[in-house]
C-alpha cells in the first residue's frame, strides 16, 4: 500500500512538473470559450486538507487566473494547468462532493465524488473526570454529570464568543467554561437544591438536565423536578419562563421564528411551543420518549427519538413528520443511510450552520458500558447519511483521534459558530472538545 502510495504521488509530481513545463513551453494555448470542455475523471479520490488531485478533461487553459475549480463551492488552489489537465490542491474542511471545473462560459462537472477524510481530534475542554464540585482551569474543575445514577444529563450549548454552558444536575447549577477551559458557577448553589428566582448563586435549581441559547445568549434550563424552565441571562439572572404542562427535560431554541420549545420525556409525550404570555401549547403529540430536540436555521426541528430508537424531523410550519435515521424498534449500532443505521436509545442532539445533525448516543438512565453506542453520531444533512463522528460502540476514556477516542455516556453535544462539537460526557464527568480538520 505505501509503495503504491509512492508511485502515486510520483506521478502526480511528475504530471505537476509536465503542467507548470507546458504552460511555458504553450503559452500561446487558450481556452475556446463556448465551445463546451469536459471533466472525464480526475487522480487522487480521497484525503484530507492539503490532498492533490489531477483533473482530467478538455479545453481547459493554460493560464490558471482563468480556471476556478470547487468542490461543494469551495474552491481549490491551482498548482498548474494545460490544457487536458489541471492540478488542483483541497483545501481544508471542503467536505466530499464531485469536481466542477469553470472556464470563461464553460462549465463541467466530474462524475466521480472525491471524498474528503476529515481528521476529528477529541480533548477534554475541562473536568477531573471525578465526580464533585470545584471551579477551575481544565482538569482542576469538577462536575457532577452522574453524582446519582438516574441523572440524565444532556445540558450543554455554547455561544457565539465560545464560552460552553452545561447543566450539572449534581451540583445544581449551571456552569460556565471560556475558552480556555477555566471553568464558573453562572447560576445556582451547587451546595444546596431547590427553587429560587435570582441572580447567581441567589438562583436555586434540582436537577436541570437541558440547557437551549438565544441568539442574544440568554440560555434556557429545562427542571424536570421543578417542572418549569428558566430564563438565565448573560449576566446570570435565572426567572421562570414556564411552569411545564408535563415535567420538562428538553428544550430547544427556535432562532428563525424566535420562539422558545420544550418536551417531556413520557410515553406519549407532547412538544410544547412557550407563547409570549408565559403559557404554552403542543404543537406535536404522542410522542414515545423524546428526548434532545434542536431547530435548523429555517426553522425544521429534529428529535431524538429515545423510546424508538430513530432521529425524526418536523417539518417548519406544518410540522410534518419524517424518520430521516433509524427504525423504529431495532436498537443498534450501524451507520448507513438514513433508516438503514441504527440507534440504541439516542439522547442528546444538535444542528450546525449547514443542517447536518449530531446525536450524542447513550441515553440509557445510568450512562451505562453496556448500550452498544458510546459515540457522537453525525447525519449529513438532505442524504441523512449516518456516520460516527467521535468514539465507538466501546466506552471508556480516551483523548484522541475520530473513532480512536472514548466516551462514557456521552449525553449532550452541541455545535458552534466554527463547527467545533461539544460533548458532555456523563460518567467521565469531562466535557470535550472535538475540531474537525
């Protein structure tokens, strides 16, 4: 394999050499514009940031200033041209997608899809790993994801500045990491449990389990044993926003049509729409187990459907359902399109700026090594392709690259501006930081 590698890369070096020769040695070839050009295939059908490729075809041109070439409108840098080849670099996050070559009027468009090898690289943004209490810088802070068992932590959201909010149901408040790693208290007593509207510590919570942002970054706590959902202002200020009509465990931020949801956790559950007034009511019903929801930017909404075993999409406006991932009733671990794969009791779930989906896999009550995903799945979004982002179906504890990692529960994740993934990881009692290159 490395030697077949070698000779590769040999050649395109060497077709590289022939290119940047030939626009020397032909200047005087140019483009016929109009007269159509063709990409009939190209070297190099995978890899990362940095990856070269020869593109193959006709009346291209020997003067690169003249030829964009893109993938999923990214655009390549060109290394030389002639006019049968063009030797193209990827550039970095480009994902996977077909090859469109643009000269003067004429475009073409390979058939084949390069296919783009992200490199996913997991840390820990901060915790011991230990359950407790104490602020601090990285692995000197403490968290109580799973102080008691039955915690269903999947509190996380980070806004756009980077600074990571979770809900850390064993000591009753809501943390606050910047983005180095140093590690508050933004509100709530993580010495005592209860209720109290206030500012900071003043603020009193049970067990918040869900956290959803604002585009103005005020965050939102769901309260199952309270059965309300907070308002918690930048500046740590936490007010009832809504006494639940069933005990709130999920909640979700609509930023197109700024308006506030929330979801119980029972079988059959409702989703409920926060009016202005303080009141609410169900949009969606007779649901079995839900658990994370999350909006798109125009507005679609996704769920984790726990008690199914699937990632369902409502529609906006008319709410209508779609199963884009798993079926309902087989649990497991298999990545594939859309109702091919397979989900064991998916919990927490997140949208990026592009649509894509992210599903933090163990729902179970305990964060137990016995559920068969330990690991953030992703879903392409429109194809709903599956795969796995970060981790395995092994739990344990492991910084490190794409599936080489390990988490232990992995119960929430959420996305940034910049596309770096969030994890709360529930029985390592980390949060995790996950960038993709």
């Amino acid at each position: 394999m490395y030697s077949s590698y070698i000779r590769s890369l040999l050649i395109m070096m060497t077709a590289g050499a022939c290119l940047i020769s030939a626009c020397k040695k032909d200047s005087a070839a140019t483009h016929a514009d109009g007269a159509g050009m063709t990409v009939t295939g190209f070297t190099g059908n995978e890899g990362g940031g940095g990856t070269t490729i020869l593109i193959n075809g006709s009346n291209f041109s020997t003067d690169t200033s003249a030829i964009e070439v893109t993938i999923n409108g990214n655009r390549l840098a060109l290394v030389g041209a002639s006019m049968d080849q063009i030797m193209a670099v990827i550039p970095s996050k480009c994902g996977s997608g077909t090859v469109k070559v643009k000269v003067g009027s004429d475009q073409a468009e390979s058939t084949e899809v390069f296919h783009y090898i992200f490199t996913r690289t997991v840390s820990t943004l901060a915790g011991s790993g230990q359950a407790g209490f104490a602020n601090g810088k990285g692995e000197d802070a403490m968290f109580s994801f799973n102080g008691q068992s039955w915690y269903r932590s999947m509190g996380i959201a980070v806004n756009d500045e980077g600074y990571v909010f979770v809900a850390d149901p064993g000591n009753h408040c809501i943390r606050k990491i910047d983005p180095d790693g140093n590690v508050s208290v933004l509100a709530g007593d993580p010495n005592t449990a209860g209720f109290a509207e206030g500012q900071g510590s003043a603020a009193k919570f049970n067990a918040p389990y869900s956290l959803a942002i604002d585009p103005e970054g005020n965050l939102y706590a769901a309260d199952p044993i309270n059965w309300d959902v907070r308002k918690i202002t930048p500046e740590g200020y936490a007010s009832v926003v809504i006494w639940g009509a069933e005990a709130p465990w999920s909640t979700a931020f609509d930023s197109k049509n700024n308006k506030l949801y929330y979801t119980g956790a029972n079988s059959p559950a409702s989703i409920y729409a926060v009016d202005g007034d303080g009141s609410g009511h169900a949009v969606i019903s007779g649901l079995n187990y839900p658990a994370g929801i999350a909006f798109d930017q125009q507005g679609n909404l996704f769920v984790s459907g726990h008690g199914d075993n699937v990632v369902k999409r409502f529609a906006a406006e008319t709410w209508t359902e779609t199963v884009i991932a798993g079926a309902a009733g087989q649990a497991g671990y298999v990545n594939g399109a859309g109702t091919t794969a397979r989900f064991s009791l998916p919990w927490g779930i997140a949208t990026d700026a592009s649509g894509n989906v992210y599903i933090a896999g163990n729902g179970t009550w305990d964060g137990g090594a016995y559920n068969p995903d330990q690991s953030i799945r992703f879903i392409e979004a429109n194809t709903w392709t599956v795969s796995t982002f970060a981790g395995s179906g092994n739990s344990g504890f492991a910084d490190a690259i794409g599936e080489a990692a390990a988490f232990a529960g992995p119960g929430g994740v959420a996305v940034d501006k910049n596309g770096v993934v969030y994890v709360l990881d529930k029985n390592n009692n980390r949060v995790r930081k996950i960038v993709s290159e």
